[in-house]
C-alpha cells in the first residue's frame, strides 16, 4: 500500500510540476508576440506605461478635454494630492492583497495562494502625481484623441459602480503615497489575469502595441524599449 501511495503521490508531484512549466513557457511565448506591431494613429494625447518591477500602471493625464478623471477620482480622497498633480496612473490588481501587502516585505503565502485562486475581489489602485519623468521603468506612448477615448472606456469599465454611477472608493486607511486612493473594481485576479494582463489588455484597447497575452510586467516593456 506505501509503495502504491509513494508511486502515485510520486506521478502527481511530476505532473503538477509539468503543469507549472507549461503554464509558465505559454506565458512566455505568449507575451513574446506582439499585438499592434505597428500602431497607426494621430500624435495627439500623451499615455505612459510604469512598473514598479512586478506591476504595471497606466499613467493619463489628470485632466483633459476627452476626460476629467478628478471628478470621478477625487483629490480629497487621497492624503495630500491636489490640482497641481496633473498626470493619474492607475493600476488594477487582487483587493485583499492590495491592502495588506504595501510592501513585499508584507506577502504572506496565504495572501498570495488566495490571490491566485480567482475566488477573490479586486480593486483599482490610483495615484496622482505632479510630474512624470521617462526612464528604464517608465515608457511614453502618444495615441490620438479617438484612441484615448477607447481607453477610457476601457479603464472606466474597470471599475464597479453604484446605484447613480459613481466610482465607489474603498474604505480603508491603507495609502502607498500621498497621492493614491482604491476604488471597488470588477473582475478576479487569478493566474489567467493578473495586474499586467490588465495593463496589456489596456494597451489593446487604444491599439497600441502589446502581448498577446502575460501575466508579468517584462512583455509589455520589451515592446517598448
């Protein structure tokens, strides 16, 4: 009976870790080919692209004519923020491990297996910010005024609601910086979509260049180097 167990229980650590290759290789491929290779459109609306090393935010300018996110997304609702920070990123991600995970320091396994599971909430993470400085981690991309529009509708989609059409913010105490705040969202976060699969699907949206699908942040940057 042993030896039937070991042999079985042997037979499925072996599989289980093939599965985990597998997933991981057609995460790579996938995120290696490029969707919108060649973007067509009007230089007119300035996007950025910004990781932190693991996730990606979208950055829009505060205000514009296509979009006033700060009547949505208030000012008061974060610590400091106020007119002065004129560009938004925003970010979607696991609620639960958003709030108790500031800092990597922070994870705890069960956090992340219940993030993984696809069982849990999400929410949107916003941060205002005064300027936004080119670098490694964060990537210009100008589209036009139709294609900014697409992505609006695509970020605001994002985003659960209530009974009049309001963004709903989050109730918590939790702040990465001055300038941010989260808002209830749609969706679960599990190994199929993750905060960049988001972000990429954002960069879809506008028809700008991304991966045909990745779960990591390196994907989306690789098409913009």
């Amino acid at each position: 009976m042993n030896k039937r167990f070991l042999k079985y229980a042997g037979r499925c650590s072996i599989a289980f870790i093939a599965l985990i290759g597998l997933y991981f290789l057609i995460a790579f491929c996938c995120s290696r080919i490029t969707v919108n290779a060649n973007p067509s459109n009007a230089k007119e609306i300035a996007i950025y692209i910004m990781t932190n090393g693991v996730h990606t935010d979208i950055i829009v300018p505060a205000v514009s004519t296509e979009m006033n996110w700060t009547k949505e997304i208030s000012y008061q609702n974060t610590l400091e923020a106020d007119s002065t920070y004129q560009f938004l990123a925003i970010g979607w991600g696991d609620k639960k491990f958003y709030l108790e995970t500031p800092e990597f320091s922070d994870l705890k396994l069960s956090n992340g297996l219940r993030a993984i599971s696809g069982l849990s909430t999400s929410a949107m993470h916003t941060t205002y910010y005064k300027n936004i400085r080119e670098d490694a981690n964060c990537r210009k991309i100008i589209i036009s005024k139709a294609q900014y529009r697409q992505l609006i509708d695509y970020i605001l989609n994002s985003f659960k609601k209530d009974e009049t059409g309001h963004l709903i913010k989050v109730e918590s105490n939790i702040h990465y910086d001055i300038g941010d705040a989260f808002y209830e969202a749609k969706g679960s976060y599990s190994i199929f979509k993750t905060c960049n699969t988001w972000a990429n699907a954002a960069l879809k949206a506008c028809e700008q260049k991304s991966c045909l699908w990745t779960i990591f942040d390196t994907g989306i940057f690789l098409k913009y180097q």
